[in-house]
C-alpha cells in the first residue's frame, strides 16, 4: 500500500504540474501572503466592500497572532508565505475509463461499497449525461428553492444576500478567534451557504446528493448555516472515499445559527489523506466549527466521524444561549500509522435549563495519538443547565497513544455535570474469541470497534451511517495480526 | 472425528504440550483431566488455533490438516471452544454476534444467509433452553454478565452453531451446582452419534453430569493413563499423587 500511495501521488503531482501550465495558471495568484493578496482575492471574487473591509480587518488582526502550540500534535513550522491562497479549481485530468485509475484506490472504493457510476466520477472518467450529477444538483436546488430554502456556494450568497451574509458572517467564530480563524476570514476561497426560512423544514440530508461535486473543495472552506425560528436541517459533509489533495494545510470555519426552536444536525465524515505508512505527506485539518443556539428551545447537533488527515485540530462547539436550548456532539476519532488528532468540543452554557451531551470515542492504532479536550462552562445565568459527557478510547497495539482533557468550568450550584471517561484495549483474546466463532480477523476487529463507536454511528443518517462502518474497517486496516 | 499424533506445544520455549497422542471417534466423549498447570487449557487453545505457540505433530480432523487451517475456518468447519472465560465486547449486542458467526459459518458452507424471522424463532427458542431472559440477546456480549450467565451464553452459541466438535474447558468452574446441572443438559441435548467432546476439567464433579464414554489423564503434557469413567472417580478418590508412582 506504501508503493501504492507514493506512486500515486507521484501520479497525481504529474498531472496537477500539467494542470498549472495549462489554462490554470493565468488564474493563480503567486505564493505569498500580504494586503495585496487579500485585495486581490476579493477583487477577483467580485465581493461587496463590506466584505474586502472585513478580509483586511481579519489579516491585520492575524498579523498580531501566533500559532497556537497547546495543541497535543507536533508538526514542522508551516511557511505561510509559500503557500498559494488563490487559484481556480484545477481541472483534473479526465480518464477514458476505471482502468486507467490506480487499482488501489478502486479497491479502497469497492470496500466502501461506493457504485460504479460515483466511483467514475470521483476519479474523474467520463461519464454518461443520465448520471452527470451537475445537472440531479440543479433539480434538488430548484426544489429546495420553491420551499424558500437557500442551499448555495459562499459565493453565490456574497453575490445573492449579501446582506443575510452580512448580518451573520463572523458573529459566531469572529476572525478575532484563534490564529487560524482569523487566517480563514482574510483569505477563504469558497465554501457553502444554507438559510433555512422560519418553519421550513428541509425535506432532504443538505449535500448527500452533492457531495460528488463538493469533492474540489478549497484550502481555506468557510460554510455558515442559518435556521430560522421554528426550521429543521440536516446537513451532511464531507465523503467516505479517500480524499487527496496537495494542499497540505486545511483552515475551514463553520458557523451555525439556530433561532427559536430551530434544529441543524452536522454531521461530518472526514477522510483526507493520512499521509503514507511512515507518516509522510498527509493533510493538516486546523478547523474552527462552531454554533450558537441563539433562540429558545433551538438544537445544535454535530456528529462526526474522523479517519483522515495527517493532523486534525478541530473542536466543534456550541454556545447555548437561548433558554432550554440543547447542544451535542458526537464523535468518532482514528488515528493509525502516525497520525495525530487533538479533537473534542467547547459546550458554553448561558441560558437557563440548557443541556448538553458530549460522547467522543477515539481510536488509536499503529503509532496513532488521540487527544480528547473538551471544556464546558456553566455561566452564572446559566441556572440548572446540565451536562452529560462520555469519553472512551479504545488501543490498539502498544505504540498508539490516548489522551483525555476535560476541562469543567461551573459557576452556578444548580448544574449538574457528569463526566465518565473509558480506556480500553482490543485485546488478543477478544479477536481469538471472535475468531473461534468464526469471524475473519478483520470481520472481528470491524465487529469489536463498530460496538465501541454505536453510540455515535447511530446518530448518523443511516446511509452515512453504513458508510462510516466500512469506512472504519479500511482505516484500520492490517493494524491487527 | 479427530486425530492428534505426537503434538508438542511450547511458550517462549517453555514446553507444556509434549508427546500428546488421542483419538476422538464420532459420537464418542473423552474427559481430559489432570493438575494445574498440565497443559489442558493449552490443548484446547492450541486444537483451536490460539497463536503464540511453537507447534509439532499432527492433528486431523474431519480428513482435514488442523493445525495448517486459521482459526475461524476450523471453527466454520464445526470445531467449538467453550471458553473457560468467556470474553465481553461492548457494544455489540449478542444477537448481532450469534447471527454473524452463524452465517460466518453458512457462508463457508456455501449456505445463504439466515432468514431473519427463522434465526429470531430459533434464537428465542434456544435461549430458554439455557435458562436466560431473551433481554439477554440485546445486551452487549458478555458485558456485566455473572460467570454462570457467560457459559451459559457459550452454551447458546454452542446450540445455535451446533458444531461437530465440542471442546468444553472447565466450563465448571465458577458455576453453582444449578448453572452446572443446566449447561450439563444443555451439552447432553446435543450428545449424538455424529457430534463429539472434549470435555477439559480439573473436577470430577462435572463428570457426574456429562458421562464420559473415556477419561484421560495429563500430566507433563502427555497423556499418562486412559481408562472408562471410574478412572474419574479414583482420580476423585487418590487424587493425581498416585500418578507419579505409576
């Protein structure tokens, strides 16, 4: 699998070097970060002034910043004067047919159960017009549209509504937030934009049916959702299929907002490439998602399961601002080979009788470090608010390690917080009992870590939720026997 | 049924199994008895293919190479562990794992899948035969289950995939005289001339409810007398002490 991967990046930086002397480079801003960029990036995008004010107002305020260093990973110093902060979306090249794709990536695909028809376009060979899913995205988008819901590119908003972007861009996780948020806001490419209206709710999983054309996604992502009194969605990112990219730094910034009785389910399944066996290449995932329940009653749920990336560095959170409001957060973390994941949640309670449900199970392999940190605060206002927080790591193998970092703040006596933490090791006599009944040893690890993270994958969309399964099956594969 | 030639086992070149030689014919029951540290566990791990151990000689079984088959295919082909400590694994409900080491086992017999309403009846129905609330089949394997609920749990495996040879190790020990007596019937009810036992004991007690057609001796890794089922009870009368002198 080592050749495999080199070879295919190999492969695949020969013909990104072909994309960059072709059409693309005229479109490409060189390396290097300074007013100018930002200036530029927001010319060429067309942007409002609000919005190039706000980009100018981000950068300046990074220049003041550092790179955050509590985090559990280690990774060299990132050059951000030699990263490129915008170019047009490479045009990959296009394959006549599945055998000119690397037989390895179409096993990983055949694992995964994705089809024939997905597996084409995921590797970019041509396919028939019947299964183009450009012109099924168009169909749904007029759908959703009829029922007044927005679903579109950031983009596409900045030019449509400005002034609903306006009004909520950056009043969740302000570019004044951490290093990395504040680098999102002065240079994001693109990303998503949903509005859901009051009372609407959406009649399908948000970006299931687009996830094949959401695959060219950006370096820096900015997504923000908004749910209206009274509406329900339920947005999905992300794919289960191997994801490369030569961008190796990923800064993205989610925010969500959830008004009176509003509900938004995350869910997130994330696999960019993990960098080889010995733990070169591989994407840094530095991620800042964060919802506000600003309304009564309103729900903010992020699930997410998390087997890619070489690093990952995210901490969905929620702020529960409206009285009654609930916050959740689910989440399944892998880390194999020598991949590092410092991921949890921030839980802020301020309203009264506010909830929140934490369940993080990581998973570590081979020479895998898994670091859960979360904090939840009680405010003062923040009368009978309660917290329930679950926290399991599961070994495998004696090289991996696992890390927990609560952190608990509670200023009002009437909250009631629990924390319950696990570590547990597949052990050698669980895959021989598995065995003896007749299980593959891999049948038995799929079993025993499927059972660890059922918690979690039952809050997923249920095709996702497959999905996830097997997904978790690939990831750990040959770390056992 | 099963043949077992000069076999010798050893851990960290420590040797435990040295010079084992039996033969379990169809049908037949053989008691394997002996004192601590003797080798019995090791014989039953080492027939079920447990690694971590430096294997010689040769065992056949059903005209098959035991020892060069991985473990879950000599447990497809009907070879059954009762394990002495029955393993947890949260998470996963015992049904879903009863349903997939069945059909584990289907498959390798080119068999398809169980129909679920018919595994459900059948599960039910087997699951009162040892004696345990059906709420069992929804929680996790073995997972805060008394020692007496975990083998009487590896007996429900044990109905469901109605294995051609049984090895059962202490499966007494850690049960009270009423669990014994209803894993005993439940191994009884499945006592026929196509099926076989091995039936690994420090105690002649379970003895008393699952008769042994043979009763053999270990002690040093070998097999040091072999007789009908009064051997066990002078072996209950003498002790193992006799023995060395023999």
């Amino acid at each position: 699998m080592n050749t495999a991967n080199s070879e295919l990046t190999a492969l695949l930086n020969q013909n990104y070097q072909h994309g960059f002397v072709s059409a693309i480079e005229a479109d490409a801003l060189p390396p290097g970060l300074s007013e100018d960029t930002v200036r530029a990036i927001s010319f060429k995008k067309n942007e409002p002034a609000f919005m190039l004010a706000w980009r100018l107002k981000a950068y300046r305020h990074w220049l003041t910043m550092t790179e955050p260093v509590w985090a559990h990973v280690a990774y060299p110093p990132i050059d951000y004067q030699h990263i490129v902060y915008y170019s047009a979306p490479k045009v990959k090249p296009t394959l006549n047919s599945l055998d000119e794709v690397d037989p390895e990536l179409l096993r990983v695909y055949e694992k995964l159960g994705i089809s024939l028809n997905e597996q084409k376009k995921l590797s970019n060979v041509a396919v028939d017009a019947v299964f183009d899913s450009i012109s099924v995205a168009t169909t749904f988008k007029d759908k959703l549209l009829s029922m007044g819901v927005i679903f579109c590119s950031f983009s596409e908003a900045v030019q449509k509504y400005p002034e609903l972007v306006q009004q909520y861009l950056g009043s969740i996780v302000p570019y004044t937030d951490n290093f990395f948020a504040a680098l999102n806001a002065a240079v994001f490419s693109d990303g998503s934009f949903v509005y859901i209206p009051k009372g609407v709710r959406c009649p399908m999983e948000l970006s299931t049916y687009f996830r094949i054309n959401a695959a060219s996604t950006g370096q820096f992502e900015r997504t923000l959702i908004i749910a209206d009194d009274d509406a329900y969605v339920s947005y999905l990112e992300g794919c289960t299929a191997p994801m490369r990219d030569e961008n190796q730094l990923h800064a993205a910034v989610v925010e969500i907002i959830a008004l009176d009785r509003a509900t938004v389910k995350y869910s997130t399944v994330q696999n960019w490439y993990p960098g080889d066996k010995d733990g070169k290449g591989g994407i840094y995932n530095f991620v800042t998602k964060r919802g506000a329940c600003r309304g009564v009653k309103a729900k903010i749920s992020w699930t997410q399961v998390e087997t890619g990336s070489a690093i990952t560095w995210k901490y969905p959170s929620v702020v529960l601002q409206g009285d009654d409001s609930v916050g959740e957060f689910y989440s399944v973390a892998v880390t194999n080979n020598y991949q590092q994941a410092d991921t949890g949640t921030k839980m802020i309670h301020i309203g009264k009788n506010t909830s929140s449900t934490i369940i993080s199970k990581g998973i570590s392999a081979g020479f895998g470090q898994n670091a859960y940190r979360g904090l939840v605060r009680i405010n003062p206002g923040a009368t009978h608010a309660r917290n329930y927080t679950q926290c399991d790591s599961l070994l495998m193998g004696d090289r991996c390690g696992a890390h927990t970092f609560p952190y608990i703040e509670v200023k009002n006596s009437t909250a009631q917080v629990e924390h319950e933490a696990t570590t547990s090791k597949i052990g050698a006599d669980q895959l021989f009992f598995c065995q003896q009944r007749g299980l593959s040893a891999e049948d038995a690890v799929n079993l025993i870590v499927n059972g660890f993270c059922r918690e979690v994958f039952r809050e997923l969309p249920m095709e996702f939720a497959v999905e996830a399964q097997k997904l978790l099956g690939v990831s750990l594969e040959g770390s056992v026997g | 049924m099963l043949t077992i030639k000069d076999l010798h086992a050893a851990v960290d070149n420590k040797a435990i199994l040295q010079g084992l030689n039996l033969t379990i014919h169809p049908g037949e029951v053989h008691a394997i008895m002996g004192p601590n540290g003797s080798g019995k566990s090791t014989l039953g791990n080492v027939l079920a293919g447990r690694d971590g151990y430096d294997i010689s000689g040769t065992v056949t079984y059903q005209h098959q190479d035991l020892l060069s088959l991985a473990p879950e295919v000599r447990a497809q082909a009907g070879l059954f562990l009762a394990f002495q400590y029955p393993i947890e694994i949260p998470g996963v409900s015992n049904i879903y794992l009863l349903k997939a080491a069945l059909n584990a086992k289907r498959k390798a017999q080119g068999l398809p899948e169980v129909d679920a309403m018919d595994f459900l009846n059948s599960v039910k129905e087997k699951i009162k035969a040892v004696d345990l609330d059906q709420d069992f089949l929804y929680r996790s394997v073995n997972e805060g289950f008394s020692g007496g609920e975990k083998k009487r749990n590896e007996l429900l495996q044990m109905l469901i995939l109605e294995p051609s040879m049984i090895i059962l190790d202490e499966t007494d020990s850690g049960l009270d005289i009423d669990a014994l007596k209803v894993v005993a019937d439940g191994v009884n009810s499945l006592r026929s001339p196509e099926r076989s036992f091995m039936v690994i004991t420090h105690y002649q007690r379970l003895l008393d409810y699952i008769v042994p057609d043979f009763v053999h001796v270990l002690a040093n890794g070998k097999i040091v007398a072999s007789g009908g089922k009064e051997l066990a009870l002078k072996l209950e009368a003498q002790g193992y002490g006799w023995l060395d002198n023999a």
